[in-house]
C-alpha cells in the first residue's frame, strides 16, 4: 500500500488563511462586542505586554552585563553569566526606582501642589493685564479678556477645585486601580525577568515557526526587515533616552544656578520634551519661561530662557549627534509630518514613536524598491543570456 504523503504546511496556510477570514467576518458583523472582547482581552494580558516591553527595554543593557561578566574569563562566571547580568541589572533598577520614590518623587509633588496654589493667582494676574490693555484701547477690537476667559473657562481655580473634589470622592475606585497596577507590575516584572532568561529559546521557537509557514524567501526578507527595524527603534529609544536624562539633569542645574523655583521638576519637563524631536523642546521651554515669568518677573523670565536656548543648541550640535551617532537619517520634513500625524491620532506616544516609525518605513519602502529594482534587472538580462 503506498503511503499518502501530506504537504502540512501547504493546509496549515490555508488554515490560518481562512480562520483570518472568518474572524474579520466576525468582528465586522459584531464590532462593538468584538471591540468589548478585545479590550477585555488585552487588560487580562496586560502583564505579559508590560513584561514583554520591559525586557525589550533592558534587553541591551543586560547584553551588555552579560559580555561585561563574560570578560572575566572565570567558568563560574561565565556559565551563570546570564543570570547574574540580569540580577545586577534589576538590583540597580530597583534602586533607582527606591531612590526617585524616596528624593525626587516628593519634590516633584510638593512643586506641582505648589504651583497649583499658584493658579489662582496666575489668573487673576493675566486678567488685570488684559483689564488693563483693554482700558488703554490696545486690545479693543480683539476683545482679548473675552477669548482668555473662554479658553480658561474649564481651567479656572472653582473648575480645579471642584475636579480635585470628584477625584478625593472617587477614592475607593483609585485605591482598586492602584491595587490592580502594583498587582500587574509585579507580575510583568517577574514576566521580563523569565523572558530576558529564556530569550534565546523564544526567539528560536519563533524562528522555527516562521521558518515553517513562510517560504524561504519571504523568510529572509522578513529577518532582515524585523533586524533592521529592531537595530533602528532600539537605537532611536535609548539614545533619546540618554538624551533626555543628559537635558534633565543639566536644566535642572541651571535653573538651580539661576534660582528658578520648580527647577526639579522643570528639569524633568524639559528632560521629557527632548524626547519628542523639534516641538518637545520648545514647548517645555516655553512653558519653563511662562512659569519663571510668573514666580520671577519678566527678566528672569529672559534670563531662564536664553540659557535654555543655549543649551538646547549644544545639545542640538554637540551632545545629540554624538549619542544618535546617525541612528535616524531623515529629512526634517519627514520627521515634522510624521510628528504632526502621530500626535495628532496617538497622542503624546504618537509624537514620540512617530519618528523611528517614519525611519522604519522609509527602509521598509527602499528595500522594496531596491528588490523590484533588482527583478526587472535579472528579468532584462534573462533574454540576452539565452539569445
């Protein structure tokens, strides 16, 4: 009897062709209960994805650890390398995490409670100067109290005071959503911590699966496009970040030199507005000088904020291209457009994951082009070959 040969991954394809089918069929006809499902789905995994990003993040640190360890050439070392990197790491990451608990986390609220006190007063203040330009007939034709106290309308001490209310009445609902966030962290922590251990075996499994349901081409191809864009968004995430600490600790000194009150938290403001390329920047410095403005007077105010344009440019000529060392060569309209659409559909995230996702869709269409480029070549030398 001859035995019957099945071609496994020809069905399993197809399979999964037309399951894709039946569910887009299904979430289509069902969308709000498929969307419901979803959602449901994804905070029940929530853990697995925090623990997933997180040794992604670290993931070249502990590498790093790990070759460092290495280089002692002990086999004690050596053979429990992996996991010895991956302790310091995380002892060192803990640390850092009881220290800002401890020192910079208090201040922080102390600054933004203060600052809060001070609204008032910053209302109040800018509705005398409008009173005033009106009075003078500067303004007269703008109507300019008008628009200020529309737009400041839902920002006004009594609408503050009255969210703050709400927000203390709904305490029983934060201290659940707490509860439920130290839970989830501790799990993606031990999460991270399995991953980063066992990374090599989930990365080979993967490969194994790939290898079997995508043709050997399209394999390739997909290993050097998944390479390039990890090398790339992983490039672009941890020189941004070492950007971003660099500005926040040096804003945080010359606003400290300059006796600028917030200079803490200001600092951090303007450490995290770095990582958004060209609005950041200027945003967080502009809200810097508005608030010096108010705390300082006008020439503080100056002062604060020439000594942040000049450190935003030796940032901008010195500090940045050494870190990025090329990490992202796009053209700033590029760069200015994909910002623009990434804040405005994803938000605060969108601004910042714009840019590697411009650079990995620019390298995305090049090698396509490239590729289609080299099959018309070997097509139009195919036929000179055989004449």
């Amino acid at each position: 009897m001859k035995k019957i040969k099945i071609d496994w991954n020809y069905w399993i394809i197809r399979f999964l062709f037309l399951m894709v089918v039946i569910l887009g069929y299904k979430f289509i006809s069902n969308y709000q209960i498929a969307v419901n499902s979803l959602r449901r789905f994804i905070q029940v995994l929530s853990p697995f994805i925090m623990g997933f990003v997180l040794a992604y993040l670290l993931n070249g640190a502990q590498k790093r650890l790990e070759m460092l360890i290495q280089k002692f050439n002990l086999p004690f070392l050596t053979k429990r390398s992996r996991g010895l990197s991956i302790l310091v790491l995380y002892l060192v990451a803990i640390y850092l995490v009881f220290v800002a608990l401890n020192y910079v986390i208090p201040i922080i609220i102390v600054n933004v409670i203060d600052l809060i006190a001070m609204l008032p007063a910053f209302y109040n203040y800018i509705l005398e100067v409008v009173q005033e330009l009106e009075n003078n007939n500067v303004i007269e034709i703008i109507r300019l109290e008008e628009l200020l106290t529309k737009l400041t309308a839902d920002y006004s001490p009594e609408n503050v005071l009255t969210q703050w209310t709400q927000a203390l009445t709904s305490l029983g609902a934060f201290t659940k959503s707490l509860t439920s966030l130290a839970i989830n962290s501790v799990l993606a922590l031990i999460i991270s911590i399995y991953t980063l251990l066992f990374k090599d075996a989930i990365l080979d499994f993967i490969a194994k699966c790939s290898q079997k349901i995508l043709s050997e081409h399209l394999f390739e191809s997909s290993k050097r496009w998944i390479q390039t864009t990890n090398q790339i968004f992983y490039k672009f995430i941890s020189s941004q970040f070492l950007d971003a600490c660099i500005i926040a600790i040096l804003s945080t000194i010359t606003l400290l030199l300059l006796d600028a009150k917030f200079a803490l938290t200001l600092g951090l403001l303007l450490g995290v507005g770095n990582m958004i390329p060209y609005f950041g920047a200027i945003f967080a410095s502009i809200i810097t000088a508005i608030i010096c403005f108010f705390t300082g007077g006008l020439s503080h105010a100056i002062y604060v904020l020439i000594a942040l344009i000049v450190l935003q440019q030796i940032d901008g000529n010195i500090i940045g291209p050494r870190i990025m060392s090329g990490a992202l060569n796009l053209n700033p309209i590029i760069i200015i457009i994909s910002i623009t659409i990434g804040g405005a559909y994803f938000g605060i995230l969108g601004m910042f994951l714009a840019v590697p996702a411009a650079a990995i869709l620019k390298i995305i269409v090049t090698n396509w082009l490239d590729d289609s480029l080299i099959e018309t070549e070997e097509q139009a030398e195919t036929p000179l070959q055989s004449e």
